[in-house]
C-alpha cells in the first residue's frame, strides 16, 4: 500500500507539472501570437521603400506566416524568411505613386529555396525596380558582397554603394549535377532505366558518372541565354560597353571593392554606418538617435490594393469588393501523386480537386496558372492538366510561367488559352522516364539476406526491388514510357497548334529559355505575372472591379502548428563546403523520395539545375 501511494502521488506531481508547464507554454505562444499579429500599418512621410533581399523570393503567398512570426517572437526563427513575388512587385510599384515615400533602399543578399530566387522572379522584380526609377524618386543600393542575384536586381539603382571591404562575386554561371553511380555501384543498389528522348537526362545522376554529350550541350546553350540576358541587363543599366562585363568576368570572378569601383560596377565604397547616416539626413532625421524613416516592402504591401493603389493608412489588410474574381493558382514546386500537403510540392489529387472547386465556382471569372515547377510524375501531370481543360470550358485559363516550368510543369499548362513566360525561364523538357531501382547485390553480397517466390501470373512479382527487371519486363514498361511520350508529344501539337513532327523535333527532352520557347511556339509572349492577369481580365471581359484571389490559402495558425510539431520536419542547416556537399546529395536522393508515381513514369525537368 505504501508503494502503491508513492507511486499515485508521483505520478499526480508528474501529471501536474506536466500540464502546468504546457500551460505556461501556452500562456508563451498566445503572448507572441498577439506581439506577433496583425499590426496597424503606418507611414510616415518622408520615409523609403526597403527592400531586404536576404530572402527567399518565392511565387506562392507564404503559408504559414503567422507561425513563423512566432517563432520570431520567440528567437526560434530560421532561415531566410520568404517573400512573395507578386506582392514586392504590386508594393514598389505602388510606392512610386506615393507621396508618403520618397525612394527606395535595396540591401542584402538573396537566398535561392525550394525553386525561389530564380532569375525569372529577379527579372520581374528588377523591372518593377526600374519603373520605380523612372517615378524620379532616388534608388540607393547597398551591398556588402555582390553576388549575381542580388548585383543583377541592384544595377539598375541610381547609387549603387559597395562596402568597403565588400567584393563582386559574379564568376559567370554554373550548373554542376552530382552523380550517384558511382556510390550505388559500391554499394550494391542496381538501376535499370526506360526514357523517351535523347535529351531526357533525369537518369543520368543515377547511371552516369558524368554527363551526356546531348545534357552537356543542352545546359550550355540555356545557360549561354541566361547569362546573356543578365549581362546585357546589366551593361544597359551601368552604361558599360557591350561585352565588357564579359572581360571583367574572365579577368576576374571575384573583385575586391577597389577593382570594382575601377571596373564601374559600383558608383563609391562606404562603410555600412556612414549610409545609414546618410539616409537618416535624406528622411529629415539628421542626428537623431534610431535609424532612418522607413517602411519594409512586405509590411508596405499590406496596404497595397489589387490595382496598385494605397489604401488605408493604419487599417492594414484590405476588404475588396467587385464584380467578379480571378484566381491566381501557384502550382510551385515538384509535381508528385496523391493528396499530401507538404509545402514545396504539387500534390496531384489535392491540386486537381482544387482547380475543380474553381471550375465550379460561378464568381470565379478566369484562372491564371502560376508554374515555377520541374515537373514529375506524368499521373498527376495529367490529372491536374484535365481539370484545367474542363475549366476552359467555362472561362479563361491562362498561364504565367515562373522560374522554371518544364517536363509535367509544362504539361499541365499545355492547352491554356495564352501561355507568358519570362526571358530566362527554363521550360520545354517534352519527354518521359521511368526509373528502377533493385537491391538484389546489396541483400545478397552484403547484407546476406535472399527472398524466395510464389505467384499466379507470370508478371506477378515485377515490382520487386529484390532483383532487376527481366527484357520482357523492360520492354512492357518502355511501352508504357513510349505510350506517355506520345502522349505528351500529340498534346503539345494540338494545344500549340503546331505539327506533331515540328514538335517532336524540338522535344527530345530537351529544356529551353522562354526566349527560345517562344520562337519555337512553346510560348505565346514574354510578360509577367500581371501580364498575365490582364490578358485573363481581357479574356474574361472584367472590368477594373475584378478583385484577385490566390491559392494555396494562407494556413490557419493551428494548422501550422500542428504541421510544424510532426516528426521529421525539422531541416537540416549544415554550413561550409561540407554542408553543400550534403545538401546535394539530400536533394538528389530527397527527388528519389519523390517519385511516386503508381506507373513508375515521370515527365520532370532531366537534372537538378542549380545556377550558381
């Protein structure tokens, strides 16, 4: 008995404790979600534009902001916190209308997740800089170490200011796929493949211990027309002689400031305080302790209306009303099966069901598709490409390609009414692969483990993964891979409207800029997002009362909650040349993980391209 009721109190004392401390650290999230919440918005005359560009340039709304702005409160904040494109661009151009604002600061660095930060979404938004310039309202940039991103945005500032102990690193780019052949051969894992396309390279990682002579020189072409078009952008904008940025590069890919000034990549050096000064005299605060009049982009964007108009002062968010609505849907990231809803990935079913609910919704005029995805499995490509056909019955459908939309990304978007897409979009990449996978040397040789068989049908066992796959299973699935490619091949031609032997031609698997696209009919125009939009609005015979609406929705805050405590959510954040290394090898095995499809089959981008 004695025992009995040491053990009912401890474990009462243990109980309590428990929940007085959940208590304590709900009392701790209520106090940040209110120190976190919607604060009234104020600008006071006189002030600039900031624009941080240490973020993650993203298509889609952040979904879970109200989280991570807890997490700020509680100095649990990781990692660069995303801004969407659409709302920067709608801010700055905004601000150049705005009395209340009387320039523009750029400072940071941008990061590139998850697909964001791509040279598309910096051309946007450098464009919505220079209309900005054009307001005559100053333009000041300052940087520590210039890297492409953020140098390509900042050269078209009136002053663009370089730390003095900063540098230009800006070597050119560069694509470097890791393969993995090599560590499968050691340890025993098998790979046999099925594709369509002499240019469909997704594979190569996992056969190839190098790449392609058709990869090689498909990646050096897009990459020639990406750099071209910054360089160019570049020159245009600093007055420099064309092709000089080109010497600068070879010369020397990473300038101290003094090479820089010299070069004319910057206009002075200055110390990080001595602009802080400075803008403290431009906003009327000389001498005064803080810091300079100011408002941030994403904190002035809430104030922003559809039309680009600022509305309310201190009211924050606004209640738009009109006559009919446009959604924008942003199909961002990789595209795998089912019904998931993992950020950074286009779930088939839940995206389809999503257009469907749009289809049906009478006060929805029109869709614009926002793609910045590489594609992936052809079952839910396909699946999300047929719900935007049935809604083309009803109303416009229109498609505004991002960074990337290439392979499934393309595929989904096909038959749109009009498709824009930007200069240094990847996209194209019309192909199919099938990958698979056995163990048998690893279980066997190294593991020593072995399986035995009992079937009904002589195929009954063809998805193991304990031996590879005999000719004749091959060949079935090469005729499923043959089937989807065709497929793709005959869509294109009659979406496009273009010959299907003119299309296969210039499919292969094969990626291409939007520039190119364009030439070869895969894209209608080069425009924007709001180019888009408006050409929808047009198409939908909208007036200026249309209101715009976006989804993913924002997450409730319990949601996020909820998502954020599960296991395995936390990301990995190992630094150094060490922690690249990994991040590569995670993020190829980590596609792995993503192909998903029932069929085995996937219409994806033909390797992680990452510009550095």
């Amino acid at each position: 008995m004695k025992n009995f009721f040491a053990s009912f109190f401890g474990s009462l004392l243990a109980l309590i404790v428990f929940v007085g401390g959940a208590c304590v650290l709900g009392f701790i999230l209520l106090a940040a979600i209110a120190a976190a919440g919607d604060k009234p918005v104020t600008v006071e005359k006189g002030s600039y534009l900031v624009l941080n560009m240490s973020v993650n340039l993203q298509d889609s709304p952040e979904q879970n902001e109200d989280l991570a702005e807890v997490l700020e409160a509680l100095g649990e904040g990781g990692g660069p916190r995303p801004l969407q494109l659409r709302a920067a661009v709608r801010a700055i151009t905004a601000a150049a209308g705005d009395d209340a604002i009387s320039g523009l600061f750029l400072t940071g660095s941008f990061r590139s997740m998850n697909y964001g930060s791509g040279y598309a979404a910096l051309r946007e938004l450098r464009a919505a800089v220079e209309q900005f310039k054009k307001s005559g309202k100053p333009v000041i940039a300052y940087l520590n170490l210039a890297t492409t991103r953020n140098y390509y945005v900042a050269s078209v500032a009136d002053e663009l200011i370089l730390d003095r102990y900063g540098a230009v690193l800006m070597p050119g780019l560069a694509s470097q796929p890791l393969f993995l052949a090599g560590a499968f051969e050691k340890f025993g894992i098998g790979v046999q493949v099925t594709r369509v396309g002499k240019y469909k390279s997704a594979i190569e990682p996992y056969v190839r211990k190098d790449m392609s002579p058709e990869n090689r020189a498909q990646t050096q072409k897009l990459i020639d027309d990406i750099w071209g078009e910054l360089t160019t952008g570049i020159e245009q904008a600093r007055k420099l002689e064309p092709g000089s940025l080109q010497k600068v590069v070879d010369a020397e890919g990473l300038l101290r400031a003094e090479k820089a000034l010299a070069a004319k990549l910057v206009d002075r050096l200055a110390y990080q305080d001595e602009v802080l000064e400075e803008l403290k005299e431009k906003t009327g605060r000389k001498g005064a302790k803080g810091t300079f009049r100011q408002i941030a982009v994403k904190d002035y964007a809430k104030l922003v209306t559809r039309d680009g108009l600022v509305a309310k002062r201190r009211d924050g968010k606004m209640t738009l009303s009109g006559g009919g609505k446009i959604a924008v849907v942003y199909a961002e990231g990789e595209i795998v099966d089912g019904d998931g809803k993992q950020e950074g990935m286009v779930h088939g079913t839940r995206f389809a069901r999503e257009i469907r609910k749009l289809r049906q919704d009478d006060s929805v005029k029109a869709i614009v598709l926002r793609v910045n995805s590489p594609g992936g499995s052809a079952t839910a490509s396909e699946q999300i490409q047929r719900e935007l056909k049935l809604a083309m019955e009803d109303k416009p459908v229109v498609v505004s390609m991002g960074t990337v939309a290439a392979s499934g990304g393309y595929w989904i978007g096909t038959y749109a009414d009009r498709i824009f897409a930007e200069n240094t979009t990847i996209t194209g990449s019309i192909g199919v692969f099938g990958t698979l996978f056995n163990v048998q040397k690893l279980a066997g040789e190294t593991l020593g483990l072995s399986v035995d068989t009992v079937k009904t049908g002589r195929f009954a066992d063809m998805g193991t993964i304990m031996r590879p796959k005999t000719d004749e299973e091959l060949a079935i699935i090469q005729g499923f891979v043959d089937f989807i490619y065709d497929e793709f091949v005959g869509k294109v031609a009659e979406a496009r409207k273009l010959d299907r032997a003119a299309v296969h031609e210039i499919a292969q698997g094969r990626v291409w800029s939007g520039a190119e696209a364009q030439k070869l009919g895969l894209v209608d125009e080069i425009g924007t997002l709001d180019d888009a939009v408006r050409h929808a609005a047009g198409k939908a015979k909208l007036q200026d009362g249309f209101r715009l609406v976006e989804y993913p929705r924002k997450k409730l805050f319990a949601e996020s909650l909820s998502e954020a405590l599960e296991p395995g959510r936390r990301e990995m954040t190992s630094a150094g040349p060490v922690g690249e290394l990994i991040r590569a090898a995670t993020a190829e095995l980590e596609t792995l993980v993503r192909f998903n499809d029932p069929r085995g089959i996937y219409a994806r981008l033909p390797f992680n391209l990452q510009l550095n």
